[in-house]
C-alpha cells in the first residue's frame, strides 16, 4: 500500500450553502500550499450531464443508471480550480439556477453518492502521498468521505446573512431578490440535510465556526490557526 506523506495534513469542511466554504478553502489550501477539492462542484457537474442528456432528474431510478456514464475531473490547484465533463470546461454551466434547483435531488441518489464518493478519496490520496495534503470542502466530507481527516471543520451562518451572501453574487437576469434566495437556500438546505444517504451533518469531532459576523479574513485566519495548531501538535 502506498503511504501519505508524513507531513501531508487532510481538512474537510462542511456546512451549508453560504456560509464560505468554498471561499474559506480556496484560500486556506492557497495559503498552506495544499490542494483544494469543491465537491459541490462535482454534484453539479453530474447534475449538469443529467440535464444536458435529457434524464429527468426528479427520476430517481433513470439517474442511478446513468450515474457511471460522465467522466469528471476536478483540477485541485486552489489557485485555479477546474472541473471539466467528458473533457468539456464545466466551470460555467454548472452555476446556472437551473443546475442549482436541481443538484440536491441528484446528490440524494445513492449510486451517484457512491461514485462521485470514490473519487474524491481517490483524490484524497493522492493529495496525502504526492503533496502536503489538501483542503476538500462539501456537506459530508468529515461524516462519510473521509472520517479520518485530521481536521474537521463545521462553518455555520443566519440564513439571512448567506442570502445576502448569495444574491450579492447575482446579476442581471437570474438576480433574484432577497427572500427568494433565502428560501431557495433554506428548500436546499432541507433536502441536503433530510436525504438518507449521507446528509449534510456536523461529524461528533469537528469545530465548529459560526461565520455571520465574521468577515471572510476573520475565518481564514481561524482555519489557518487551527490547521497549523494540529500541524505543529503531530511534530
Ligand atoms: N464571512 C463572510 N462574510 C461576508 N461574505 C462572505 C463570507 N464568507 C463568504 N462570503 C461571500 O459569500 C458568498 C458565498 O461564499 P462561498 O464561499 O461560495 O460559500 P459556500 O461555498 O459555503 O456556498 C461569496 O460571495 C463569498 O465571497
Ligand atoms: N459533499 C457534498 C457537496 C455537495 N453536495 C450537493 O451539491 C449541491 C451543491 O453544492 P455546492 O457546494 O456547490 O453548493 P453552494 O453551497 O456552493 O451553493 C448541494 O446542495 C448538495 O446537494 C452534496 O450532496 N455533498
């Protein structure tokens, strides 16, 4: 069996949409130079194939069947992530509203969860023998994934301030306002939480970090300072 390298370091952080995952790891495993893994990423891009491929993605049965059909690659370069669909650039289509209305029933299905699972330990490993570890962000990395990371982060925020969060990032023609956003944020929140097969959940041993009155540097810096605590404790 290959081996991690010694010092390589594995952080999961979960949470729900909004509350900086993506931003907080980007620049985390940027910082630390580690690698950075979105697995939203790879659920929307599986959604994506679904919709362009004309499988109704409310048909549970028809999704698990083609679920093995896509090939997905994720770049892990936190400085320029990538995530590409049969060879095409996905980076684009997969935030759409419509990719987004649709991704949590897709995620729900258990032969997707397995897949698309299996790839991400795969890049997981990777990252812990070939580089100094990685940052993998999602809503079951430290519950299911990778139950083993050595740090475990839960980030939290008011459904006010990640709609507000979220729609600032909106423009023009899908600009929704405020209360739609938030209750299309808490409709997905519900469904992530509420599925059976690894639903978003705070493992027993993460930390968790409420975000609503903290500026993005304030949480960086506090993930930073955990990861280097746990770093320094294994020396
Ligand atoms: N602590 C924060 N304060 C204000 N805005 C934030 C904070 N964290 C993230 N954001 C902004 O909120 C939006 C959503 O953040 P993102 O990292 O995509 O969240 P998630 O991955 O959890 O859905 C982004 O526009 C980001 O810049
Ligand atoms: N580890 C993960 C990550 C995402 N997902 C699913 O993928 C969707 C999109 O995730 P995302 O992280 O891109 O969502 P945002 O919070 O960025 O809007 C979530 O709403 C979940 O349905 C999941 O089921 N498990």
């Amino acid at each position: 069996m290959e081996t991690a390298a010694p010092s390589a370091v594995i952080v999961a952080i979960d949470g729900p949409s909004g509350t900086g995952k993506s931003s907080t790891s980007k620049a985390v495993a940027a910082k630390l130079g580690l690698r950075y893994l979105d697995t939203g990423a790879q659920y929307r891009a599986i959604t994506w194939w679904m919709i362009s491929n004309g499988v109704d993605t409310d048909d549970a049965q028809a999704v698990a069947v083609a679920a093995g059909k896509p090939s997905i690659v994720s770049g892990t370069d936190p400085a320029a992530p990538t995530i590409t669909v049969d060879g095409l650039d996905a980076a684009g289509p997969i935030r759409t509203q419509e990719v987004t209305s649709r991704v949590s029933a897709v995620s729900a299905v258990p032969e997707v969860r397995t897949l698309i699972t299996e790839l991400q330990r795969a890049i997981a490993a990777e990252a812990a023998r070939d580089a100094d570890g990685i940052v993998v962000e999602g809503r079951d990395i430290g519950t299911t994934v990778l139950p083993d990371a050595d740090l475990k982060i839960f980030l939290t925020a008011s459904a006010e301030a990640r709609a507000a969060r979220r729609s600032g990032e909106l423009r023009g023609k899908e600009a929704a306002d405020l209360a739609a956003t938030k209750a299309a944020l808490i409709r997905r929140d519900a469904a992530d939480s509420g599925r059976k097969t690894s639903p978003l959940a705070k493992a027993g041993d993460a930390v968790e970090v409420d975000t609503t009155e903290l500026t993005l540097d304030q949480v960086i810096e506090c993930v930073v300072t955990l990861v280097e605590e746990k770093r320094a404790g294994r020396k």
